[in-house]
C-alpha cells in the first residue's frame, strides 16, 4: 500500500513539477503546435488525476472519516487509537476546507467568463450586421481592423469595416479559415478549461507554464489550416495588417494573445514549411499522451481499491 501512495505522490510530481518545464525546454515545435498542445493536455489531465487521487487517498485512507464510511464507524474505528483518529480527522478536515475554497474561487470564476461571453454575443446582436457572402460572419462598424472568433451556433466570427478595407479578398479569406479553424478544434474550451485548472490548482509549474504557452500553439495550429488552406504568404501579409490591433478578452483573434506573440508566428511562418508532423514525432507524443494519462490513472486506482482491504 506505501509503494502505492509513493507511486502516485510521486506521479502527480513528476507530471506537476517536471513534465511542463521539461515540455518548455524542448521549445515549441514551431512546425507541429497540433503535437505540444496534445503533450500540454495530457500533462494537465494527468496532474489533475494524480491530484485528485492523492486527495481521495488521503480522506479514505484509515483512519480518516471517509474510510469505510458506515462500516469503518462499526468495525475500523475500534483498532485505532483517540490521538490518530483525531489527527486524521483534523487533516482530513483541512484537506476539504482547502479543496473547498479553491473550488468556491474557480467556479464563480468560471461562470464570470460563461456570462461575459453571453453578453458579448448579446451585444453583436445590436451593434452588428451580417455579412453579405458569409453567413457565420458578423461586422462591427470601426475603422480599427479587427477578427476574431466567439463560440455560437452563428455568427461565431467577428470582423470589422476596418479589416474588409486594409486586407485583399485572398487575405480576407485566410483570416477567415483561421478563425473557423479556432471554432472547428474547439480552442475556446481549451482555453475556458485551462482558466478553470489554473484557478483550481495554480501551484504546479505545469498548470503556470501551461497557461502562458498554450494561447500562442493554438494560434499556431489555427495558422497551419489557413496557411495549407490560402499560403503562408497570404496570411503573413494579413497577419501583419494586424500588428495594432487589441486583442478581445474572452475570444480567440487573428492578432493573438499580444505583439509579441504575432510577431513570433509571423516569422514562424517566414522560417518553415507548414506540415504535418514526422512519424517520430507523433509517436513520441502518443507515447507520452498515453502514459501522461493512464499511468496516474491505473495508480490512482490501484491505490484507492487496495483501501478497501486496509483498516
């Protein structure tokens, strides 16, 4: 049962503590983001599970109040003594009061960013038209170029009269295949979600370094299906039409998370082909994807069946 606990303490570590920054060291795979953002998830899930497992472990483990429930009160609590059950009781006391007001911190957090999207989309509905060719595609009247993306079930893309007059038709449409190329992979919940795991959990150097690299690889796989779809050239020339623009809280924009994010894919796209990853690559991420999440899982649950049989 002790090599269990160590197994799995020591499995949310390596994941929480070690798989971001080394994911980080490697540097981003400018030419394949679709492979780091499949390596970044897997790394959080597995940390959330390892977490998780730990935190279970340590209310049902004896003699802690979760153990055996109606059964423990019965026949476990007995075998120990007043000082261990007081103990265990306080930390388990204080393991949910922790686990409680990270909770009551991210959820009303997590409905904040729900509710200003509604409204966002609530207030396009007075202040913007459709688009005349595009029916998912609404326009703002502002002469500052702007394109971004909110998740609806229509006019999920925003452009203003300021981005129809400064790009060519060419670009125009790349901008276009960017955004949908955000709406298609479901970007916005990634990102709802990885706002979410940071106010839950945002100790561990997976979760922090998480947060500041994945905005920019999913610009990054959303510039690979408009550069294969219109050319790299096309969308450079529009992506530097936006060097000014603000970026939009809550959605995903051509312009990116900040300058300096645009400028590095701008000469990402200058630098490399835009392809599909090497068959190496994507074995390597399908080997770590697939022990990131399952190693802590099979431990996790290891651990809390082997409880059953302890008191």
């Amino acid at each position: 049962m002790i090599y269990l606990v160590i197994s799995l303490i020591s499995t949310g570590v390596l994941l929480g503590c070690l798989a971001g920054p080394a994911l980080d060291r490697v540097g981003r795979p400018a030419a394949h983001p679709g492979i780091a953002i499949a390596c970044w998830v897997a790394a959080l899930a597995g940390t959330f599970i390892a977490v998780l497992g730990v935190v279970v472990v340590a209310l049902l483990a004896p003699p802690a109040p979760g153990h055996g429930l109606l059964e423990w009160l019965r026949n476990c609590l007995p075998h120990h003594r007043d000082g261990a059950i007081i103990m265990a009781a306080a930390a388990s006391l204080a393991l949910l009061t922790a686990c409680g007001s990270r909770l009551a911190r991210g959820l009303p957090r997590l409905r904040r960013a729900v509710r200003r999207r509604r409204r966002h989309r609530e207030m396009l509905r007075l202040v913007a038209t459709e688009h005349e060719r595009h029916a998912d595609v609404l326009v703002l009247d502002h002469p500052v170029p702007v394109a971004y993306s909110l998740p609806s079930r229509r006019h999920a893309i925003v452009v203003s009269t300021g981005t129809q007059d400064v790009l060519s038709a060419e670009e125009f449409d790349a901008v276009l295949v960017h955004e949908r190329a955000h709406l298609r992979q479901r970007h916005h919940t990634l990102l709802l979600t990885l706002d979410a795991a940071h106010a839950l959990l945002p100790w561990p150097p997976t979760v922090r370094r998480a947060k500041r690299s994945l905005p920019l690889l999913l610009e990054m796989a959303a510039d690979d299906a408009a550069a294969r779809e219109c050319g790299r050239g096309t969308l450079v020339d529009a992506l530097r039409r936006f060097a000014a623009t603000p970026g939009v809280a809550g959605a995903l924009g051509a312009a990116g998370p900040s300058t300096e994010a645009l400028a590095e894919r701008v000469r990402r796209l200058e630098a490399a082909e835009v392809g599909g990853p090497r068959r190496a690559g994507r074995a390597v991420a399908s080997v770590f994807v697939t022990l990131a999440v399952a190693a802590p899982l099979a431990v996790a649950t290891a651990t809390i069946a082997e409880l059953s049989h302890i008191c």
